[in-house]
C-alpha cells in the first residue's frame, strides 16, 4: 500500500504543475487548487428574495494594527443594475471586475441599454474558462457572487466558480463558507459550528448560521 500510495503521489506531481493537461483521474490540478485556495479566503454569501437581493461579505482583521479603512473591497458596483461579491485572490479579483466595467459599459454604449445580468456573467466566466485552457497561464484564484436586477428576469443570483463554471442560486456563499453550504447540518452539528465561530470571533457569525439552515 506504502509503494502504491507513492507512485500515485509522483503520477500526480506530473500533472499539477500543468493548467491544459487532464490527470489519469480526468481531474485538473491547477484548477482545483485554486478554489482550495478560495476556501480559505473570507467569505461572501447572498441570499435572493423577490423584492431584491442581500449580498454580504466579511473583511478578515488579520492584526489589531491593521487600518481596516485601507483593506480591499469584498463588494463591487459592476453597473447601476448590477455588482459582485469576491472571495480568493483579490488582485485577481480587480482584473475580472475592470474587465466586467469595460464589457458592461461597452454594451451599453452599443445598444443604449444596461447589459442583461446573466449575459455579463457569460463574458466573465468565457475569460476564466480560457485560463484553465491554454498553456502558460493559470487560473483565477476567485470566485464571484453576481447579483442584480434586468428587464428579462428580475432580480438574479449567480455563483461563478474558477474553472468558468456559473449557475443561478436562491441562497449562495462563496469563502470558507462554501464548504458549509455543501453540507446538511444536524443541530448537532450547527451546536459545534456556533462554538467553534464563538471562538474565533468570526463576524456575522449568527447570520451564517442561519444561511446553512435554511438551504
């Protein structure tokens, strides 16, 4: 078993060095290091109504030294009718946020009309998509949070992944909290959870509590 478990971990060294090539497993490394990567992050959730959208994000206070006034945005105004929520690398962040202003604005110079949301998410998760394909590159370390308001469908969420990947959600989070989301929690489970946020004096706490309930 000792020798199987070694040559499994040197096959998998030769493909987590290489964004384009798949492992025996059908499995893309790099991608998955990636939301490894967004798992750690602080995190973001969103929950759908219809009458709106709630989108709130946590700023992690790594150092009481630490001016909070000159941290990084979680929050982005896309348009007037649309804005994102991140979580991960957030120099990657800003590329895929000036990269959405520009097609946005660029579409409504075009046609005189705000860009349909899901449209916008589809030009977003194109580019993140070719980064997981063509060598040289690697992908984005974020993942976003698309919410706003167009004429088609109302009120929308969306949850885009690193691999290009997006879909529509009533509840989301993205962060650390996603890995609650993936899970059904007995009260049992939700009594550990609240000791262990009491602990580390994570903020909203109690609403996260509530968001892993109710999905």
């Amino acid at each position: 078993l000792g020798c199987c478990g070694g040559r499994q971990a040197r096959m998998s060294r030769r493909y987590d060095s290489h964004t384009t090539i798949f492992s025996p497993q059908g499995r893309l490394f790099q991608v998955e290091y990636a939301m490894e990567a967004i798992s750690k992050a602080g995190s973001a959730v969103a929950l759908l109504a219809s009458d709106g959208v709630l989108l709130a994000a946590e700023k992690r206070i790594t150092s009481k030294l630490l001016d909070i006034r000159g941290l990084a945005e979680k929050m982005y105004k896309i348009d007037d009718h649309v804005a994102v929520a991140v979580a991960g690398i957030t120099a990657d962040a800003n590329i895929l946020v000036n990269y959405a202003r520009l097609a946005a604005q660029r579409y409504r110079y075009a046609y005189q009309e705000p860009i349909p949301i899901e449209q916008l998410l589809h030009k977003i998760c194109d580019l993140k998509q070719g980064y997981t394909q063509f060598g040289g590159l690697r992908p984005f370390g974020v993942s976003f949070l698309v919410v706003g308001w167009d004429e088609y469908f109302g009120f929308q969420l969306y949850r885009s992944e690193p691999s290009g990947n997006y879909g529509g959600w009533k509840a989301a989070a993205i962060g650390w909290l996603q890995l609650i989301q993936m899970y059904k929690y007995s009260q049992r489970d939700i009594t550990s959870l609240q000791a262990t946020t009491a602990k580390t004096q994570t903020p909203f706490s109690s609403l996260i509590i509530r968001l892993g309930v109710q999905i």
